[in-house]
C-alpha cells in the first residue's frame, strides 16, 4: 500500500510541478501560453499546422525566379519606396488569377541602404487597369512578438486587405526569419 501512495505522490508532485510552470497571458491579440517565462503562441501554431493540412493550393502559382511576371514583380517593388526600394529583391513571389483579376504576394528583402534602410517585409500587388501596384494597406513589415509569424502575417492580411484572395494568403509560407518562426 505505501508503493501506491508514493507513486501517487510522485504523479501529483510532477503534475503540480508542470502546472506552476504553465500560465495563461490574455493579450491584445489573442491567449499566449507562458511556459518557464516565455511566451509561446501554442494556439497560433497549431493553427498554422491545422491550415498546412487543410489548404488548398492548387489555384496558386509559386513564380520563377526570372520569369518575366517575377521581373515585373521586382520591377513595382523597386518603385515602391524609394531609395531603399531600389535594391529590391523577392525571396518568393506567389501569383493567382490572370488578367485583370491578377494578385501577387512577395516576400522581399530590400537590399539594404545605408540611407533609409527597410526590413523584410511581405507585399501584396495586385493589377489594377493592366498594371501592377503594390497595395499599401496590406504591406507587413516587423517583428510579430511572440506570436506565430505566418499565422499572425495571414491574419493581418484578411484584416487589412479582405480583396486579398484567401488561396494566396493561406498558402503563404514565409522563408525569411522574422517571418517563419
């Protein structure tokens, strides 16, 4: 009997030592699960995981490097703030729809200038008239904090830009660091 309650007391004795290493931090954005000090956006990721399973890419087209769509593409992000603009280059470019109806979505990094120097950042275009223009409302720029980088980025996109086709934005896996953690 007392092998019994040893166990017992060794089960709820780590229990309650996970449990005191756990805690719940309500943010502006959501529920964020601190776990031995740091913040971890447990909720974030499995919905990044859950969307990963559950998308459907098929209507999107992941651009060539090169490829003259890819070369307009560079060419609008350039114009778009310059002069740091000026060295832009996409690290990904994703397209859906043709014509008219054409929307893009590049990650890019800038190239650097010592002048104004601009972090990575994820651009919406989309073509307007016959000719391709950044969308300003929905350029993410910085740091998402704790939070899931993609997850936060796909959620900023509906908010901001709700024309934004939902393939594109769903199937947006960002490469660069400050957006794929």
């Amino acid at each position: 009997m007392q092998r019994s309650t040893a166990a017992a007391c060794l089960v709820a004795a780590s229990g309650l030592l996970l449990l005191s290493q756990l805690r719940l931090l309500p943010q502006d954005q959501g529920v964020l699960l601190e776990v031995s000090g740091r913040p971890v956006d447990a909720a974030g990721q499995m919905q990044g995981a859950w969307l990963r399973l559950v998308r459907r890419c098929g209507t999107v087209t992941a651009l060539a490097d090169g490829s003259a769509a890819w070369q307009e593409a560079q060419r609008v992000l350039a114009g778009y703030s310059p002069p740091a603009s000026l060295a832009a280059r996409p690290v990904q470019v994703l397209s859906w729809g043709e014509g008219d109806a054409q929307w893009l979505l590049a990650e890019v990094r800038w190239g650097g200038s010592a002048i104004a120097p601009l972090d990575p950042a994820i651009v919406p275009l989309a073509r307007r008239g016959g000719v391709m223009q950044v969308q300003a409302g929905g350029v993410w720029s910085g740091d998402t904090g704790p939070w899931s980088a993609p997850v936060f980025i796909r959620r900023f996109l509906a908010d901001r830009l709700p024309a934004l086709p939902a393939p594109l934005r769903q199937c947006l896996d960002p490469q660069l660091r400050p957006f794929s953690r």
